[in-house]
C-alpha cells in the first residue's frame, strides 16, 4: 500500500468513525460504533494498523503518526459521547423515573408553634403582646410583686443573680408592672418570653424555660372573667380536654388558684408526664393583688385585675406527646422535621 492510499484510507476512517461516535443515540448505538471502528478484531481501526506494515520503511513515520493520530481522535469522541449519553440517561431518571428528593425548609420549634397558637387564642379575645428584659431588678422581679424580702424565691439558690446589681426575671411578671406603669386601662396583655432559675435539668424541669403571662385590668373585672377566658382558652387549645381549678397561693395574687387539664398523653389514665395523676398543671392564675396595682400607680378602688402564667414548654409536651422536656433543648433538627412533618417542595 503506497503512503498516498493508507493517507486517504485513514482519512475515511476518521471521518466515518468521528460521524459514527458522534451520533450514536444511545448506549447499544454506541457499542455497536465502538465495535466497528475500535474493536480489537474487526475494527477500522485495526485494519489500518494491519495495513500499517505494508507501508514502506521510509514512509513508515508519517504513516505511523497519521495513525496514531486518527485512533486518538476516534478513542477521545468514544468517551466524549458515552459520558454523554450516561448524563442523559441520568438525567432522564431525575426528571420522571424517580420520586422528588425532599427539600429540608427549615421548621419552628414546637416551643415557638405553641405560643403563636396561643397568642392567636389570646388575640381573638383582645389581648394585645407586651415585651420586656431579661435582666431585671429586685423591685421588678419581686418587689413590686408583693413578695416579702424572706420569701424563699428570693434566695441565691432558687434565682440567678447578676455581679452588681440585678438579677435574671424569674418570671414574665415583671412585664405587668412595666405595662401598668405605662399604659392606662383598660389592659388585656400576653407576656412570652425567658425566665430563668436555678433548676435542675430533668424530664420536666429547665433552669431557662419560655413562660407566657396574661394581664387583664379594668373597671369591674372579677374572678368569672378568670375562669371564663381560661376555660375558653383551654378548650381552644387543648380540644375538649377536661379542666379544675385548685385553690393556690402566689405572693402577687389574691385568691389564686392552679389550673390543670387532662393529661394529653394518657388520656388521664396516669404516666410518667403527669407522674400518674392524669392532670397536667398548665398555669397559675389569680386576681391581681391590690398591692400590686398601687406599686404600679393603679388606684386599686377603682380597678381590678386578672393575671396567669404558664409554661409553653409543658404545654408542647402535652400537644406533640413529647416524653422528655430535655428533647426540646437537643437541637437535633429530626426532632422538628416530626413535629413539623414533610415539607412541600421538591429538589430540582
Ligand atoms: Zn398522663
């Protein structure tokens, strides 16, 4: 074979094995492509280099390098075209032959679920949000609460005192005075935020919980209204869950009184979150004692008043079924993708 015909031989292989390559559709198109230009026994690629030896020995460097140059080629758009029909392929499966991956959204915490429900409950009924700070002073958190200096709440061991002067509120309470001190009544406010004490961490306790305080001041408010907008708040929440009321003492309420509902877990039955009574206690409430009007400059004659505090935590517990209040403090976002269930979008 003379140098000019292996020239124009190779040149027509690369040319019909590059078309060849280039537009086989699919995988077994292209294994056939392969096999007739690539293949080790018949391929055209083969017989060029068979035809290789015919070549002159003075011809033989520029017929060699020709060669090299077209199974180069002919290799490159092998691989070129079977990664790209593996994408396609791939490609295909995402679009239609596989379920959507999930989208993680991000959800609230249950905490934070239960006090937008509350809110909501407390806003129908005309209750206003009111915010106040963390660190709080003695006269604040205690005593304009009617607390008397030996009350043991106000103990190292039961309250976080700041270096100075100051302490962490032990409650939401102090946001009652402030809003008494600065608005007018009527008043029908709802207090969320931090309180801190010196607790143990256990299945139900935290030494910084969410509490949630109501305030209700006006002319001619009495203890129906109490127990009325509690029991309308309660039935709201927790469905027709059973409620009582049990006598209680809180230096800034007089009478005061616990309330409880059937425990959501067992149905009243008993168990470890209602440590087997079938009640769970979810707030203490009472009439605002009149010393506490007159430390915020309310003219007790004239007004009376309302409050309650509860603990959203518990009161998530008892909504999500949740064992252990420790849970609510892991972090652990698997926990909130159960409370918050399948998100709705889809991945690309
Ligand atoms: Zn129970």
């Amino acid at each position: 074979m003379t140098l000019q015909d292996f020239l124009t031989e190779a040149e027509a292989t690369e040319r019909d094995g590059a078309t060849a390559l280039q537009t086989a559709g699919d995988a077994d198109a292209l294994e056939a492509a392969r096999i007739a230009y690539l293949g080790d026994r018949q391929g055209r690629v083969k017989a060029l280099q068979e035809a290789l030896r015919g070549i002159s020995k003075d011809d033989k460097p520029a017929a060699g390098k020709r060669f090299n140059e077209v199974r180069t080629r002919l290799d490159a758009l092998h691989g070129e075209r079977k990664s790209a029909i593996s994408r396609a392929v791939v490609g295909q499966m995402e679009d239609g032959s596989l379920p959507a991956r999930r989208l993680w959204q991000g959800a609230k915490h249950p905490v934070t679920l239960v006090i937008e429900e509350i809110v909501a409950i407390f806003r129908d009924l005309g209750f206003t949000v009111a915010l106040g700070p963390d660190a709080e002073s003695e006269w604040y958190n205690f005593g304009a609460l009617n607390f008397p200096p030996n009350h043991p709440a106000l103990d190292v061991h039961d309250t976080l005192y700041l270096e100075g002067e100051g302490l962490l509120r032990t409650h939401t309470s102090p946001v009652q005075i402030r809003t008494l001190q600065k608005y007018a009544p009527p008043i029908r406010v709802l207090i969320p935020g931090y309180a801190y004490r010196r607790d143990f961490f256990d299945a139900s306790h935290a030494p910084v919980f969410m509490q949630m305080e109501g305030l209700s001041v006006d002319e001619g408010i009495s203890f129906v209204d109490l127990k009325s907008t509690l029991n309308a708040f309660a039935a709201r929440f927790f469905g027709a869950a059973r409620t009582r009321f049990r006598p209680s003492f809180f230096p800034f309420t007089e009478p005061s009184a616990e309330m409880d509902v059937q425990c959501g877990v067992c149905g009243g039955s008993g168990c470890a979150v209602c440590k087997g009574t079938g009640w769970i206690e979810i707030l203490g409430s009472g009439m605002v004692h009149p010393r506490v009007l007159e430390a915020a400059g309310i003219d007790s004659e004239r007004y009376t008043g309302w409050a309650f505090g509860m603990g959203p935590a518990r009161m998530a517990i008892s909504r999500y079924k949740i064992p252990d209040i420790r849970i609510l403090y892991d972090s652990d976002v698997r926990f909130l993708d159960q409370i918050a269930g399948p998100a709705t979008g889809a991945a690309e």
